[in-house]
C-alpha cells in the first residue's frame, strides 16, 4: 500500500501553529511534549532541507530524514545562541517564536522552488508500506535504515525521559543586602542617635520547594525595635520566587563601628539558616 502527501510542509505548519497555542493555553501537558519533540529535533531541519533540495532525486528518503535530524541539533542551539544577545534571551516564548518563523520561512521558501519544477520533479512525501519493497532493497539499505530508527527511537526516548523525570538542582537560597539604589554601594554608614537608616534586603528561593523565610534584624546583638517585633516576616516564597523590600533601622546608642546584622530564618527555624549579612555603622550623638 502507497500513502503520497501532496503537501507535507502544510501538515507541519499547522502542528507548528498547535504547538503555539497549547503552550499559550494549556502551559503544561503530554501532548505539548508529543508535539514539541519533533518542533526541536525534525520540522526545523526538514523544512530547510525541503528549501535546499526541492527535486525529487536530489536526496533518498534516508538522506533527508537523517539531514532533517542532523540539521535541526544544528539549527535550533544557532537560534539560541542569537537570541542569547538580544533583550529577550532563551526564554520560553521567544525560542517558540523564532524557530516556528524558521520553520515558516523555510517552508515558504520551499514551495516557492517546488512550484517552479515540474510536477514530475517535484518532491513529495510517499511512504510505501508493502514488505516487498523492504525484501528488495540491498542489504546495507537495510542496515542503515534500522540503525537510523533506531538511533531516532532512541535519542527521541533519551530526551522524552529527560523532560519527564527532570535531574533537580542545586537547592539554595539567595540572600543579600544592597544600597537603596539597588546596588552594592551607598549603604548607610554615618547616622545619628534617633536617625532612621535604611537598605533594600532580598531573598530569592532557589530551594526547588515551597519555603517560609523570616528576616530579624540586630544592632550589636539587640533587636531593632523600629522594625515589627525586630524581624520581617514571614514570607513565604515558591520556587524561584523573589523578594526584595526596602528595611529600616535606628540606633538607639552614639559608638563607632556598631554591627547591623541581618539574620535569615526557614520554615520557623531557631537558628539561622545562613550566615547573617552584616553592616558597620558609625552613630554619632
């Protein structure tokens, strides 16, 4: 039995277009990862040879499928590393956005070359599924195609199973005091007895789970009573989530070099979970 497509490009374009709207509005689901996987590893390298090689005898079926595979590792880590240099990055949306409008371009570009062939020259898909065809290939044919769905079965299941069973990271959390500009410098280091004196203090969960943070805050050891009970919290951040908020403190007490500490605290912790951030703080009468 012969199954002929006229016009496979159509076909991927359209899962190209699925692909964008379940990401849009199902953000996580099977068929996302079923549709993705062949976005990555296939349509980009298909669609570009498609363009480079419009006729029919320019390229066996094997050629191009093993092209398609090869090129598309190629292509899609390029369109990274652009992307990586302009203001968007290699995030989620503008990675979909860039490779489906490599995989359009390409694809428009090969039916314009196709349309100028003769129809006869024209390539099209035509899977031919009778066994005598198999039987009458030569046997190195043979060979190369089975290590060809092989080595497609198994890097296709190799990465299915590294987006499904993900390897969790290092698990940490990120803690940190900055100038009320939002950088490392300008902290409050010459104040007067009753002056207020303030720094931006942050926290950023990188603990891959659910956690309550609460922050005390110390002047030589005792507790800044200008800030709620001394301590801010608790805050409870997910994963990846991020914290930063302006702090206050004043001393009570004129001495040179006195100690502001920040002291960080998980899920209700009696000892502190890092080491504390500390300041040094002249106060004058």
């Amino acid at each position: 039995m012969r199954i002929r497509l006229q016009n496979e490009l159509l076909f991927l374009n359209l899962l190209t277009i699925l692909l964008i709207a379940i990401v849009i509005f199902i953000p996580s689901n099977v068929l996302r990862i079923i549709v993705g996987l062949p976005f990555l590893l296939f349509f980009p390298g298909y669609t570009l040879i498609a363009a480079l090689f419009p006729r029919r005898d320019a390229l066996d079926s094997i050629e191009r499928v093993a092209l398609s595979f090869g090129l598309s590792i190629a292509v899609v880590p390029l369109i990274g590393l652009v992307l990586n240099y302009t203001p968007w990055g290699i995030t989620l949306y503008p990675v979909l956005i860039s490779i489906a409008t490599f995989i359009l371009t390409t694809s428009m570009v090969a039916w314009y070359r196709r349309r100028r062939l003769p129809e006869v020259e024209r390539f099209t898909v035509s899977l031919n599924l009778s066994l005598a065809l198999w039987g009458g290939q030569r046997s190195l044919d043979r060979i190369l195609s089975i290590i060809l769905i092989v080595a497609i079965l198994g890097a296709v299941g190799t990465l299915g199973y590294v987006i499904a069973t993900p390897k969790v990271g290092e698990k940490f959390t990120e803690f940190y005091v900055l100038g009320l500009e939002g950088k490392v410098i300008d902290y409050p280091s010459e104040l007067k007895i009753g002056e207020e004196g303030k720094v931006i203090v942050g926290i950023i969960n990188r603990e891959h789970e659910t956690v309550s943070y609460r922050v005390e805050v110390r002047i030589d050891g005792v507790g800044n009573n200008e800030v709620g009970n001394n301590e801010v919290g608790p805050l409870v951040l997910g994963h990846d989530e991020k914290w930063e908020e302006a702090v206050s403190f004043t001393p009570d007490r004129a001495g040179d070099s006195q100690k502001m500490e920040f002291l960080l605290y998980k899920n209700g912790g009696s000892e502190p979970y890092l080491k504390p951030l500390h300041l040094w703080v002249n106060v004058k009468e």
